[in-house]
C-alpha cells in the first residue's frame, strides 16, 4: 500500500508540474539511462587485439579455421590479411597455432627441411632442399633489418658436371619490401649483398641483384673486370674525393666568414694507372774478386849428341883419353792468372697504386660584405691581403700545389662577389610568417575550449533569466498554511503576500523550522487524498 501511495503522489506531482519542468525531467532521465548503457556496454565489451597482420589468403583461412576449432571470436580485415582476437588469448593462440606450424613463415623454409630423416632421396632433390634452406635463412636474416619488413632471395648455382665450364658461376636475387616505401641506404644495400656472397659458395657481390617492391633496382654493376663497372667504381670515388675536399674547404671558410658565405666546388683527377717499376744498377767501380786462379809451369829439358861427322864410324882407340860430347839444355818457365769479378748491382721493385691525384683544381666564390640596412646596403669589398689570406686557407685545405716548380699543375680561383640575398629573405618571411600563424593557432588553440565554455555557461544563463518563473503548482493556500500545526511563524508570515507558496519561500522556511514544515507537508497531503 505504501508503493501505491507512493505512486499516486508522484502522479499528482507530475500533474501538477509545468511543461519546462516534464521537458527537463524526461531529458535528465533520458541522459541518465543513456549514461548507465554505454558505461554498461563499454565494461562489457571484449577488448581484442592483434594476432597476426599481412597475412596471404591461404594462410588467413588456416589460422580462422584454427581459431573456429578453438572456438575462440575473432575479427578480421576487409582484405582479411589482419585477425584480431580477444587481448587476453593473443599470447595463448600464438603459441597453440605456432605448435601446429600456423601460419608458416612468409620466407620460406631454412635448415629444418633437413631436421626429418628422408632415405632414398636423389642427390639432385638434397641438392634443391639445400638450395631452398639457404635461401629461406637468407630471407629471415635480411628480413630482421629495421627497414625491411619482408624479403626474399632466390639463388642460381651450377650443376656439378664432370667438365666444369668457369663462365658459369652462381648468381642471386633479393626482393626487399621497405616499411613504409621508405628508399634504403646504399650502405644497407651493400651490405645485403655481401650477406648473400658470403652465405653461397662461389658467389660474388657483384653477381648479386637487388630490387624493392616499386620496381627499382637498388644494386649496381661494380665487377672489376668490366669497363662499365670499372667507369662506375672510378666515378663515384671522383665524386666522393671532390665533395670530401669542397667541404673541407667551405667548413674552414664558414667559421671564419659565416654560415653560407662561401661556396667551393673542387674537381679532382686521380691517376688510375697501376705501375710495377723494375730496375737494376750496375757499378763498374765496385768490384769484387769472386774467384782468383793461378797457375805457374816450370820446364826443364837436356840434350846429349856425339862428335863426328854424320855417317862417319869415329875409331876410338882403347885408350884412357875422354871423348867430350857436346849438350843441349833449355828451361821454360809459365805462370798464368784468371781472376773472376763480381760487379756491385743493385736491384728494386716499386709499385704504383692506383687512387694518386694528377690535378686538382678549385673555384671559390666568397660573398662581399654588405654594409648599412634596407635600400642603403651595400657591398665592401675586402682588401687585397684579405682575398691573399682566404686564398691561402683553401690552397693549405686542399693540398694544392702552385708554382712553376709544384709536380703537379694545380689551379685555384677565388672571386669575391656578393651574393644574392632575395632568396634568403623571402625564405625568413615566409619562416616568420609561418612562425606567427603557428604562435596564432596555439594561442587560439589554448583559448578556444575556455571560450567555448565560457559561451555555453552564458547561453545557459541568458536561458534560465529569460525563462519565466513558474509558481510551484502544489502551491499551499495561505489559510491552509496557517491553520497547519502552527507551521508559519511571524518571519514567515511576513514573507507570504501573494497567498502562493514559491520554492523559494518553501526552502526558506524548511530552514527556518524544519520540524514545523514537515508537520504542515504532512498535514496539507492527508488532506489533499481526503
């Protein structure tokens, strides 16, 4: 009985209220419910998060079917290459699918094609799983570099013949996709190919092809033993030695002159002849004995012949006389010397390197200075000991070698000129300019949201004074009031002279006499439902 009292004193109320008062009770209420479902829908909803992303169409259907057999909910993509599960099962799914080897990796196979023991296989299908291993590892290591997000590598090696023919050699392909078609540094780019040469047996750099995923091929020819690149490896170490040499140059002059105030452009040859010189000296006055022979004959020789004429017996009588018969003797004496010498020789081998500089020439622009301000500046130009003294500084930068007597013809050009600064000052207005409108927007940025309270508190002020004070339909008639208990004292009755009861004076004198007031409400309904 107590709800249905309830009941009809809230209908009688509504009755009684004004058509603002319904309209702001039913939007309060409106407000509040519609605050309490979406704080309702927004506790209970599942917070999903990713699970894998770029997924191929046959893969994506293995790891949903995967997950419909795990009952697990799912969300994917329009391309349906992003699944997304609930946040509390990624780490739990990643790991189920990783054991039934969903989804495979995008860059093939590596080594564990081998990990299954495969008897009675051909020597050319382990040849091709090795091939296919190689180029698997390859692409997971290339894909671990920041800039790369996928990439591939395709690998050409040589049948094992009996007859080896030397101009077929291994050669490779690199299909890189960048993040963000961001262009990859040459440095980078060399570096992939060194990975790839040295992960194949035979393989060279230079026989090592990279391009990304637009289509550019990143890789240049640099085999040594061709005349293009030969040209192309001569051509970038010019470019390399010259921009190295001009800003030298420019930094000495900068911190001297200023940011921007000079310019050098320096062109370099470079002797690219490799020369093996050979050379051996002789010297007649530095001699040696290598080997001294002597040899001395002595000869000795006796002739004896008896007297008488030839043909002629001499008689010789038995008698003690001695017959002389007369002697030829004769001595020979030779002494002979060889002596072999050897001559004082000096031998040496030098060689030439390719990389030495023939002539380096430099133009040097340095920017005059600029006295006054406005339409009255004008240029100064520097002494004649000033331009020495910057010529000197460039010349001492760049090694260059002036003079009749200098080995190599070297030349440099310094020209004082002013510079035009119509480039310059339109680019600090802009920038100023720019710097305003950003200061502008900050500052609108910061005040807007305050304005923006500031109008709606306003608005709703200028609504609640236009609108026009309704009395309090329950008003209590002055006499009823009265005779309630005693309920108005003289401070209330002072303030009661239209004979309705407002807000206003009812919050009043429930404060004044809570107690009096309540017994009068009291009082005043019982006699309403009589």
């Amino acid at each position: 009985m107590g709800g249905g009292q309830l009941n009809k004193q809230l209908q009688a109320i509504w009755k009684q209220l004004g058509l603002n008062q319904r309209i702001s009770i039913v939007i309060a209420g409106l407000v509040v419910i519609a605050g309490l479902a979406v704080v309702s829908v927004w506790s209970t909803r599942t917070d999903y998060a990713l699970l894998y992303g770029r997924l191929e169409d046959a893969e994506s259907a293995k790891v949903i079917a995967a997950l419909d057999d795990a009952k697990v909910p799912y969300r994917i993509s329009r391309g349906g290459g992003t699944i997304m599960v609930p946040s509390d099962k990624v780490h739990l799914m990643r790991m189920q699918l990783a054991a039934k080897g969903v989804p495979r990796a995008g860059d093939g196979v590596g080594f564990e094609i081998f990990d299954k023991p495969n008897f009675g296989i051909s020597d050319f299908v382990q040849r091709a799983n090795y091939v296919r291993a190689i180029q698997g590892e390859l692409a997971r290591t290339i894909s671990q570099v920041d800039l790369i997000e996928a990439a591939r590598v395709m690998v050409v090696v040589p049948e094992n013949r009996l007859l080896v023919d030397n101009n077929k050699k291994p050669t490779a392909s690199v299909f890189v996709r960048t993040r963000g078609n961001s262009p990859l540094p040459l440095q980078t780019i060399n570096a992939i190919r060194f990975l790839v040469a040295n992960a194949v047996e035979g393989l060279q750099a230079n026989f090592v092809t990279v391009i990304d995923n637009q289509g550019n091929v990143l890789s240049e020819n640099n085999e040594n033993d061709t005349m293009a690149g030969l040209t192309t490896t001569q051509l970038a170490a010019r470019k390399n030695l010259e921009q190295y040499l001009a800003k030298k140059a420019e930094g000495m002059l900068e911190a001297v002159l200023g940011p921007g105030q000079a310019v050098v452009r320096v062109s370099a040859e470079i002797n690219y002849d490799t020369l093996l010189r050979t050379e051996e000296k002789f010297d007649p006055d530095g001699q040696v004995v290598r080997i001294s022979t002597v040899t001395d004959e002595n000869t000795d020789s006796n002739n004896a012949t008896q007297g008488g004429a030839p043909g002629i017996t001499t008689d010789t009588t038995e008698t003690n006389s001695v017959v002389t018969t007369p002697l030829n003797s004769s001595r020979m004496k030779k002494k002979v010397s060889n002596n072999q010498y050897e001559l004082n020789k000096t031998h040496s081998e030098s060689t030439q390197i390719a990389g030495g500089l023939k002539r380096v020439t430099a133009a040097v622009f340095v920017a005059s200075r600029m006295t006054g301000s406005g339409t009255n500046r004008v240029a100064a130009p520097r002494t004649p000991e000033e331009v020495l003294k910057l010529r000197r500084i460039v010349q001492s930068a760049l090694g260059i070698q002036e003079g009749t007597d200098a080995a190599r013809k070297d030349e440099i050009t310094l020209e004082e000129m002013p510079f035009s600064e119509q480039p310059i000052v339109e680019f600090a207005q802009q920038l100023q300019k720019q710097e305003k409108t950003t200061a502008w927007l900050e500052t609108l940025k910061t005040a807007l949201y305050p304005a923006i309270g500031l109008i709606v508190l306003f608005a709703f002020w200028r609504t609640f004074k236009k609108t026009t004070t309704d009395d309090i339909p329950i008003g209590i008639p002055l006499g009823e009031l009265s005779s309630a208990n005693g309920a108005l004292n003289g401070s209330g009755k002072s303030k009661l002279k239209t004979g309705v009861v407002t807000v206003e004076v009812l919050n009043q004198l429930i404060r004044e006499n809570p107690e009096n007031m309540t017994d009068a409400i009291r009082t005043w309904m019982a006699r309403g439902k009589n």
